[in-house]
C-alpha cells in the first residue's frame, strides 16, 4: 500500500487546489455521492490513491472502464445468452 494511503501523524497534511470545469465539476459531485463517500475531498483522495497504487491503467482504459459502468447504471447491456442469440452465435462451451 502506498504512503498516500494513511496519515500515521508524522506526515503534514497539505492543501492541494485545482481547477475543473463546472460541468466536470458536477460529474464529480453526482459521483462522490453516489458512491457514498461522506465529501468530495475524500473521494478526490481515494481517486488520487487509486491512480498512484494501480498505475497499470492507461487514461484510455479507464476512459472505457467509466462508459461500461456507465452502460450498465443505464441498462444498456445485455447478458451473453442475449447476445448469442441476437448475433447467432453459440456457446463455444457446449
């Protein structure tokens, strides 16, 4: 885990300010409440902690991760048994 995970007491906690647009801004906001984080700086946090401990994604990736989760809040998916059937496909497992 990384040292942005805990705040043990020795390390000072600093300030960070930033700038977004209005409309990322309510993204955000929708967001950190939705996901029931108790502010927007902790959310903020554990995003920035997340980014920093598992670096493997690229912005691209994780672009495309947030539109599949978008996709199923939204129901917009359909289970592979639907999609066998729409695309006339089999199950390679039978």
């Amino acid at each position: 885990m990384s040292e942005a995970a805990t705040n043990d007491g020795d390390d000072e906690i600093v300030t960070v300010n930033f700038k977004v647009t209005r409309s990322f801004l309510n993204e955000i906001e929708d967001t950190w409440q939705g996901r029931g984080f108790n502010s927007r700086s902790e959310f903020i946090r554990y995003t920035l902690r997340d980014a920093v401990e598992h670096p493997a994604f690229d912005r691209d990736e994780l672009v495309a991760l947030l539109k599949a989760e978008e996709d199923v809040r939204e129901e917009r998916t359909m289970s592979a048994e639907e999609a066998r059937e729409r695309f006339g496909t089999s199950d390679t497992n039978e």
